[in-house]
C-alpha cells in the first residue's frame, strides 16, 4: 500500500497550526483494534506527547504514524499495536511539521527554532540538520522522487534543499507574509505553497519561478494540498473555509463551509474523491469533493484540531490537537455521521 498524508503564527500574538493525517497498512488488523467491547467502532487514543500535536503524517505503507508537539518532541507510532516505537529530540523550540519520505526511510521536522532536521526512520538517528531559514519553518515536503525537500518559513521565503549534499539549491521568494505550507504535485514538477498573506502560490521546481496565484481566501491559508491526480489543490484557511482549486486555471471551484472556526489542515482520501478538513471548532469533517456535502463529521475532540491525515489504503484518519493526544479513527467513523462514542485510550 502506499501513504498519502496551524499552523501556528508561533509568535505571540497570533496562531496558525500544522496538521496532517494518515492511514495504516494492514486494515483488518488496525479494524479489529478500532473496536470497543460491543463491537461499536470508536477511535483509538495514542498517548505520549506533552504538548499540543501540530502535525500527523503516515508511512507510506501505512505501518507507521509520525507525530510532532509543541514539547519539541517527533514520536513515530506503531498503527497496530498504537504502541511508540521512537521519540525524536533535537529541536530546541516548538516543533510545527513532520513528513515522511516517499520509501519511508527517511522523516523530516521542521520547528520554531528555524531549523530542519532529517531523521532515520527506521532507527531514528539523526542524518542532517537544514539550516538557512531566518524565522520559524512552518512546512516541509518531500519530492515524489525524494531528492528534494522543500521548506516553508516564518521569513517569506521558500527553500528547495538537495537531500543528497544536504544544501539549499533554491530560494523562491513572492510571498509577502509567512509561508505557512508548501506540498509537491504528484508528479513533482510543481510546488504549492500558501501562506499568511492570504496566498496560495505555485511554482514551477526546474525553473525555480512563480507560475500562478490562487486568490479568494480572506485571511491567512495554513495548509495547502494536491489531489491525487494532480488536477485539484485544497487549502485550509483562517477565514473558516477550506476551498478546492484547480490548478491549470488557478480558478476557484468551491468554497467548502461549515466550521465554526479556522480551518488548520485539509487532506485529500486516496481516491481523491473526499477531503477531511480539522478545525480550531473542535471538528473534523469529511466532505464529497465532486459536491461539496459533507459525509461525516467526526465527534468532538474536546480541543482545536490541528492536524489530520487519511491512511494510504483510506481506511484510517488520524488527527491530533491541542490536547497532545493523537487519535485514529476506522473506516466505520469516518465514512458515515458519528454522533456518539468514547473513545478508546491505549496506555
């Protein structure tokens, strides 16, 4: 199988939160786990962080979930057996994104404290620190090759970084506010990357220029991501919508409402034929992205939302929040209204 996956304006004064979600490899396994006593499904509770859990990512065959806190701290999480199997320590200040490679060898988290590190997956060693941002670094993205990784920053910039030599090969520059995401297209030719300035922008990598703008949102865009085809970008947003975009026109084509809240992160299913959305409403919600309606709304977490990730086979979704708790949710949860439930905590 393989893996797909507010940003906070970490200054004082303003928020914007990292989050992502992704899902397990072996879906009976993880489905068995998901159950409660009376065979109800409910979400299973990952416990370890001691601060808010800004970004979730999956392995990209699905056996593996990445998280990252406000406690500096990376854990990678078993999706089976929900039991930890590393915690990552480098970063001196908040840690804002995490992404794994496309083999899955290799994971990188970007933090508060300007820096980029990229970690072992398997062991979790320390293989290399990026440094060159002059401000917090809000987004990180592997190529679909991974050679590349590119970086978004609290300094207005966006970098490109050679894997290989471990050196910053680009630095592409048009945003007017912090860059909050960046995300390749699936083919790798283009980058997205969106921002505090109410921007979302694209750029072509071989010839490190801006191709276009998407404009439409009315305050900051926190997250930004390709459909799985390449045809569709989906962005999260300050203003309390996520929107769908497509990416040859740079027109927008649909306004997606219904949070009470900022919109932190979207993420698209495998089959690019829904989205999930996590908000600061304490919420997250699945919508049909050929109509817009929503197909479920997840129970409420009891705290914003800031991260959510679908699995690579699209029967998982995980989230976390401001509660440091990270939560995966079975296929059951997330494919029809959930209006009850506990959920379930693995200690």
């Amino acid at each position: 199988m393989g893996q797909k996956s507010k940003h906070f304006r970490y200054v004082i004064g303003s928020t914007i939160l990292i989050l992502a979600i992704a899902f397990p490899a072996d879906a009976q396994e993880r489905k068995a786990t998901a159950k409660k006593a009376n065979d109800e499904p409910a979400p299973a509770v990952l416990k370890g962080h001691h601060g808010r859990v800004f970004c979730v990512a999956f392995s990209p065959n699905g056996s593996r979930l990445a998280s990252i806190s406000a406690d500096r701290t990376v854990k990678i999480w078993d999706t089976v057996s929900h039991q930890e199997i590393h915690t990552l320590k480098k970063h001196t200040q908040q840690a804002l994104r995490v992404a794994f490679s496309p083999d899955g060898k290799k994971l990188a988290s970007a933090a508060q404290d300007k820096v980029v590190v990229v970690w072992d997956a398997n062991t979790g060693k320390e293989l290399a620190t990026l440094e060159g941002h002059t401000g917090w670094v809000g987004g990180v993205c592997f190529s679909p090759d991974g050679k590349l990784l590119a970086t978004g920053s609290e300094d207005r910039t966006v970098r490109l970084w050679d894997l290989d030599g471990g050196k910053e090969v680009a630095v592409l520059k048009g945003h007017t506010g912090a860059v909050h995401g960046v995300c390749f297209s699936p083919d790798g030719k283009t980058l997205a990357s969106c921002g505090s300035d109410a921007t979302i922008r694209l750029w072509d990598v071989a010839g490190q220029t801006e191709v276009r703008q998407f404009k439409g949102h009315k305050k900051a865009v926190h997250t930004v991501c390709f459909s799985p085809d390449g045809k569709r970008l989906a962005s999260a947003s300050e203003d309390k919508t996520a929107r769908l975009w497509d990416v040859n026109s740079g027109e927008e084509i649909t306004t997606l409402k219904g949070h009470a809240n900022q919109v932190y992160t979207v993420a698209f299913f495998p089959d690019g034929k829904r989205l999930a959305t996590a908000s600061a409403d304490r919420t997250v919600k699945v919508r049909d992205v050929a109509s817009g309606a929503e197909v479920a709304t997840l129970p409420d977490h009891g705290c914003q939302v800031f991260a959510v990730a679908v699995s690579p086979d699209g029967q998982f979704l995980a989230s976390g929040g401001d509660n440091g708790q990270v939560m995966l949710w079975p296929a059951e949860m997330v494919n029809q209204p959930a209006e009850s439930g506990q959920a379930k905590t693995d200690e």
